[in-house]
C-alpha cells in the first residue's frame, strides 16, 4: 500500500463532506483570493509524520472547517444547522475513508463561531503499512527423499 500524501488526506476530508449535497462550494484555496458565500474553507494543519517500528508511517493532524453563512450579520440559524449537518457528517462514524482503503480516525471536535463564523476543528490519525519489496527468490520445486525403513 502506498503512503497517503497530505493532498490526498484533504481531498478526502472534502469529498467526505460534498456527500452532503449542501449546494454550499467548498474551497482549501487561501480565502484571501475571495470566496462567495455561503462557503466552507477546509485545511489540513500541524500534519505530524512518525515512523512506527520501520513497518507503519502514522500521521496525526488536524482538519480546520470554517463555514462562512450566506448573511453577515443574520445568520445564527444558518450556524446551528451548519454545526448539526458537520457533527453528522464528521461524527457520526469517525472516520473518513480513503481511496486506498485506509481509515482516517477521526477525534476530539471543537466547535466555536468567532466573528460570525462557524469553526469546526477535529484531530485525524492515519497509519499506513510501508511499501515492502521482497528481496529473496521464491522456491521453484522442493523435493524431499524419504526412505522407508
């Protein structure tokens, strides 16, 4: 199994959340090039990578939604539901699954709104087995001679 890049992971987490079908764009671009709203702005922040015993790679991160509502000002409804359909999306089941198979863990969710803003933050765990190449022959033919006494 190959290692799951970061770019994926975040792939991941945003296809997770167009399951959804909110009709909301969801963008991982620098929200400074602009956006629309209503929006959801995804990163994947403070990505850890360990080795685990020269057999796994397990990396450890955390995943940053930011959902700007339609209405600046009137929009605390917009929130609530936006925090309800997250906590299902994200929660329900813990865990994101990739393309490779492997299971992103997902943990300790923190929801605030600053500024009119909903955050919603979750850790990730991944461990993936590392690409093994085997260096000895197989055995073609093992013939053994008994002789029966």
């Amino acid at each position: 199994m190959t290692i799951t890049s970061s770019k994926k992971i975040l792939e991941a987490v945003i296809s997770k959340l167009r399951e959804q079908n909110t009709g909301i764009s969801i963008t991982s671009q620098d929200i400074e090039e602009g956006f629309k709203r209503p929006s959801f702005f995804v990163s994947l922040e403070n990505l850890k990578a360990e080795n685990y015993m020269s057999s796994f790679q397990e990396k450890t991160g955390d995943i940053r939604i930011a959902f700007f509502p339609t209405h600046k000002h009137k929009n605390q409804e917009e929130i609530l539901d936006t925090q309800d359909l997250l906590s299902e999306t994200f929660l329900k089941e813990k865990k994101i699954v990739l393309e490779n198979g492997s299971c992103i863990e997902v943990s300790e969710v923190d929801i605030d709104v600053v500024d009119k803003v909903l955050h919603f933050d979750f850790k990730i765990w991944l461990a993936e087995e590392y690409e093994r190449e085997v260096a000895a022959e197989n055995m073609e033919e093992l013939v053994i001679n008994q002789e029966v006494e």
